[in-house]
C-alpha cells in the first residue's frame, strides 16, 4: 500500500523545517493582534458554490464532494465537500457565532490542509497545506478602510523576511466593486468575441464562465491577444481608483515593495477591489507563494451580515520549496572568503585561510590586487561572508566580517574567527 496519488507523508528532518514556519507564523500574527481560527475540515458544498463561484475551476472541477447517508429514512441526505480553501469557512464561523455583534473587526488567521482535485505537480498536491488570515467586520469597525489592505500586506512582507525568503515580489492590482465591475466583463467579452478562437481550450471555457480568468493564462502563443485586451484599471469607479491609491500610498509610507500588475485578477468570484500575489522566482513558472484580496461581499454572499473583509492563503508547500532551495543554494556556498586588502597583505591571507580550513571551513581565498568592492562582489557569489585582511586587522589581531545574508559587519578577535563561522554554517544548516 502506498500514499494516494497527489498526497505524500511528511518525515524528519523535513517536519523541522515545517514546524519552524508555523511557529514563526504564529509569532508574526500574534504582534499583529490575530488570534486563530480551527473550522472543519469538511463544509456544506453549498457554501464553496455560493462563496467561491459555480463557474470556478474549484467548484465546477477540483473539489471532494459527497452525498452523506441519511440516518433516518425522514432525514434528507446532504452534500458535503472536503473544504479547498478556508475563507468561505472563516466567514461562515463569523456568521455563525455573530461575531460581528462585538462591533470589533475580527482578525483571525489558521494553518492546515485544504483539498483539491487536479493534476499532481511540484509543489501542487491534492492535499496541500495553507497558512492563511482574514480581517473581517462591521463597516463602523474600519473593515473597508485601504488601511487594512496595507496593513495585511506589511504583515506579509515581514513574515517573509521573518522567515528568510530572499527575492520576494508583490503584485499588486484592483478588480473594482460589484457594482463597477460588471461594466468591464462587458468590455472584455465584446473583445474577446472576435479572438477568442484562436485562444487555448482553457480560454475559450472561461470566456463563456468566468472572463476575468482570461487575463491570468500562461499560454505563451495567448500572451499577445491578451495584452491587446481592455484592462480593469480603465473601468474602475472613482470610489475604488481612490481606495487602490490609498493602499499604494500606504505601502510606500511603509516602504513595501510592490509592482502594479494589471493582469491580476485571482481566480474566486469574492474578491472584491485589492488583489495580490506575492511570487519567488526560485518556483519555476508556478512561481506564486501565496495570494488574496478583499471580499466585501462575501458575508452577504452566504446569508451573513454586511461585513467587508480582506485575507491571504500561503501555499505552504511552495513555501517549503523555496525554503529547501535557499538552504540549498547556502550549503554549496563556502563559509566565508578570505580578503586581502593590498598585494602586501597576500601571504597572510593565505596563512589564514589555511588556518581555517584547517578548522574545517569551506573558505575562498581573493587576492589583494582586488579592490574591495570587487571583492565583495565577487565574494558574496561564492560565499556567505566575507573576512577583510588589511594592515589594521593584521597589527590588531581583530578582523572585519561581514555576513552577507543580514549585511551585519562585525569585529572577531582572530582566535574567535573559526568558531563564529562554524556557528554560523550551523545556523544556515538548521534553517534558523
């Protein structure tokens, strides 16, 4: 017996590196004031079709779903759908246990399994895992407020640096209001009518179900029909033009990097003004780390209250992914080369790299005709740290290190130097 297609288990030492991500996602979180959130693993089917969309891909393809046997003949049966993404669940625990009566916006987040029926591929199960969050609440609360938009997005930026992803991306787009966004699938169906055609199979359905997916096809031969497209930003209401440059502003106060992308459009019916992806290049072409947007109209959407909202879903696999590969990239690195400031400072250069090999580190030696911006150049290539070796390091016994992952410089007495950069190698290998 094996693990079912599309699902794996999850061994040491590998668990390590999972457990590390949800503590520190936690620990972020928890300085944002979110409290966690645990809802079943499985949900009335109804709720995903009405929340996410019948016309997804996730409701109309890729959910487990199944009629429960009735315990009683008088009893009707019900259909039931192992949930493939949690916050329609969220928001149907919001409504349920009349959160919204505290008059408090709700910010909760939750870390577990999600369930989706498609096509196994690297860093894509069908069980997968998310760590996700929602701030959720009365519009007197400041739920519809940009702030909170930004707000979210500052807190994911520093959970990626928190834990060590290096290279991250933010895009960013509006998809309008409810009450906006219709005049533009208008526009983008009268302009698909005539070149939808000789789109991919994938188009073709979604210009007839769902056309805002149009505009997120890979296809490479689709790329120049769609970039001909109308874009959203050109159908946006003066309220949301004023909301999605409030964020922006926002995020620049911040200093959070963010690129405008008009295409992004995200693939669930709820979402609502704000969308996002943040992406890592080390992914290949499914390169998004996570995604999420607001969804004013959600609660509404499912019996609730009115009660504007905004969250993410991580893909914790792909964050695992990304994570193995930094660590990866870190371990074929040396430990740290040895820089001689001046061709005179040469010889003992070599002396301490022989020192340290000596220890057992990795070290790579540079040459004093180097110039020290070269040289860091050239180090921060081939190695964690740099070890400057002029005249004054020389004289003092005290040398100049540099860690290229944090930009910290310190000053390491020579007799200390092996072992902080053993501790150091130690550290990158335990992924801390």
């Amino acid at each position: 017996m094996k693990a079912v297609r599309g699902t794996r288990d999850l061994l040491p030492p590998e668990t390590a590196l999972w457990s590390r991500i949800e503590a520190t996602a936690r620990e972020v979180f928890a300085r944002y004031h979110f409290g966690e959130i645990r809802t079943p693993i499985f949900e009335e089917t109804a709720l995903f079709a009405r929340g996410v969309g019948e016309e997804t891909d996730i409701v109309s393809k890729e959910m487990y779903t199944w009629e429960d046997r009735a315990r009683a003949q008088s009893e009707k049966t019900q259909s039931l759908t192992l949930r493939p993404e949690n916050t329609a669940g969220v928001v149907r625990a919001y409504i349920e246990h009349k959160l919204g009566e505290s008059g408090q916006l709700q910010k909760l987040y939750y870390i577990g399994p999600q369930f989706r029926r498609e096509r196994p591929q690297k860093g894509r199960y069908r069980q997968f895992f998310q760590i996700g969050a929602e701030v959720i609440g009365p519009p007197h609360a400041g739920s519809e407020s940009p702030l909170r938009d930004a707000e979210v997005l500052e807190m994911l930026a520093s959970l990626l640096d928190a834990l060590g992803i290096e290279g991250w991306t933010l895009r960013l787009n509006s998809v309008g209001s409810a009450t906006d966004r219709p005049a533009y699938l208008a526009r983008l169906r009268e302009a698909l009518q005539p070149v939808v055609g000789q789109m991919c199979a994938d188009c073709q359905r979604r210009a007839e179900t769902n056309p805002l997916r149009v505009l997120d096809c890979k296809v490479p031969e689709d790329q120049p029909i769609i970039d001909a497209l109308p874009r959203i930003a050109d159908s946006l209401d003066a309220a949301s033009r004023e909301h999605f440059a409030a964020v922006c502003a926002a995020l620049d106060a911040a200093g959070v990097p963010y690129t405008r992308d008009h295409r992004l459009v995200r693939g669930l019916d709820y979402y609502t003004r704000t969308t996002f992806e943040f992406t890592h290049g080390g992914l290949g072409a499914q390169n998004a780390l996570l995604g999420g947007g607001r969804y004013d109209g959600l609660s509404e959407a499912i019996g609730g209250p009115k009660a504007p909202g905004i969250g993410f879903a991580i893909g914790q696999d792909r964050l695992v992914l990304t994570l193995q590969a930094q660590q990866a990239a870190a371990s074929e690195r040396a430990d740290a080369c040895v820089a001689p400031v001046g061709e005179a400072q040469n010889p003992a250069a070599l002396a301490l790299a022989r020192e340290l090999r000596r220890a057992g580190l990795r070290i790579e030696l540079g040459d004093g005709s180097f110039r020290v911006r070269k040289s860091m150049e050239m180090a921060d290539r081939v190695a964690r740290s740099i070890v400057l070796l002029g005249e004054d390091e020389l004289q003092s016994d005290v040398l100049t290190v540099k860690d290229f992952a944090t930009a910290e410089q310190k000053k390491i007495p020579r007799a200390e130097l092996a072992k902080h950069l053993l501790a150091a190698r130690a550290q990158v290998e335990k992924g801390q």
